[in-house]
C-alpha cells in the first residue's frame, strides 16, 4: 500500500477493522532477535487502522494487537507487551500524548511511533515529550513506515524528514535557557568512559549501528550501553537521552 491509499485498498478488500491479534509471517530484517517484532496499531479510522495492520503483518510484522480510542489501547497495550505502539494522536477518550504518558514510563521497553495526518509542530514536539520516540506522517509509504517500525523497534528515532531538525532545534533552545537553580537536587549519576562515548555519539544523531561500527563494537553492545545510561540517569527513551547529552553539549565535542 500507498498509506495515502489505505483506506480505499481496505474497502475492495470488504474487511472490517478487526481489534483481535494477527498472526504474521516469517520476519524479515529484525536485527538481534529471534521472533518477529510485536506491533499494535492505534488509530479511530476503521479502514485506516485494518490496511496499517494487514501491511505490517504481510510485512513480516506481529501485529498482536488493534485499538480504536485511547483507553482502549492502554488496557490492551498492557495486555500483549508489544514491541513497538503505532499510535494516531488524534483518539476518542483520550489524546494520544496521553497514551503514551500512560505506557511509556511503566513499559521501559515500549517504543511509541506516533503515525499522524498532523505535521504541525506544536503536536510533534508534544508527542515527543510524552515519550514518543519517533514521528510519522500519513503521507509515509508503506516501505517508509516498515522502515520506521524496525528503526523504532531498535531504539532509533525516526521521523519524517524536515521534523528531526524540529525536534532537535527545540531541544537546543531549550538547553540554552537557564534552569531554576535546586539546592536539593541530586548529584548527576556518573557514567563509565564508555558510556559517555556512546551518549555523545547519539546526540549527534547517529545509529546504533553507525556508532557500533564507529566504536568497533557490537550492535548489541551500544544497546546495552544505551540502556545502562538510561538507567543510570532515570530516563525513558532515546529522545530524553539526546536532550540530556545536548543539555550538557555533548553534541559539540
């Protein structure tokens, strides 16, 4: 599919949104696991979120799970574990930043791809302080957002072109503002040499895989890194991590 197509390719097909799991076919492309990468697809357009699914599950995708409103994607979400949430911002009961506030801090392993008819600003950056990892419009091809889920799976930001240097813009402005001053806050948690290494790359905006060959080292190696670092410094996902490290001008050195 042509995502712009979807919903006209799931009408000829005569098949209702369906909100049960899918089984999917042999997975192709997942890097460093040994099942297909687990995907719930959450969107209030019936057709729309059927022709998402059934393109991710023919892409070799397990699509365990389909909701169309947000209270229903969190209790299901909770439910199945997925690997990666495709989530539409705009959802009956509750808005999709609300979703993602809801999962993202209890589900460290979640990743959020929000997948929107919406490129306005305003709604990309709040996605992306609510934990999203990356940022998809509709208009996306169905080999862009396949793309997307696998890069999203692995921990890698992804969005569409054009709104990264949004996203990144403000988190520089932001670093530039001054900070209230805390007396009583904590010492900053120290990292190992290595770790640092690795959180500078990242907020330069490179990939797993671009560090680990950068570094010599495994793929497997800089996640671990990367989620040592997360831990260490209390944080959710990739996203947060690039803003610590440009707070700190990481990404300058």
């Amino acid at each position: 599919m042509s995502t712009q197509n979807a919903p006209q390719d799931a009408a000829a097909q005569n098949a209702p949104a369906q909100d049960t799991p899918r089984s999917a076919p042999k997975q192709e492309g997942a890097e460093a696991t040994d099942r297909p990468i687990k995907v719930m697809v959450v969107d209030d357009h019936p057709m729309w979120r059927d022709a998402v699914a059934r393109d991710l599950a023919e892409s070799g995708f397990d699509v365990v799970a389909t909701a169309g409103d947000g209270p229903q994607a969190v209790r299901r979400a909770k439910a199945v574990d997925p690997d990666v949430l495709v989530l539409d911002l705009n959802l009956p009961g509750m808005p999709g930043v609300q979703v993602c506030k809801e999962l993202v801090p209890s589900h460290p392993g979640l990743r959020v791809l929000v997948l929107s008819a919406s490129g306005e600003h305003a709604d990309v950056l709040e996605a992306v302080k609510s934990g999203a990892t990356g940022y998809l419009l509709k208009s996306a091809s169905t080999q862009e957002l396949t793309d997307a889920v696998r890069s999203t799976a692995n921990g890698d930001p992804v969005f569409t072109p054009g709104l990264a240097g949004l996203v990144l813009g403000e988190y520089r402005r932001l670093a530039s503002d001054p900070a209230p001053a805390a007396s009583d806050e904590p010492k900053a948690p120290q990292l190992t040499d290595r770790e640092t290494e690795v959180l500078r790359l990242v907020a330069k905006g490179l990939s797993y895989k671009q560090i680990a060959e950068r570094l010599v080292i495994s793929h497997r190696t800089v996640q671990n890194h990367v989620q040592n670092t997360l831990g260490k410094l209390q944080l959710h996902n990739r996203v947060e991590l690039v803003r610590y490290a440009i707070e700190r001008g990481l990404d300058d050195v």
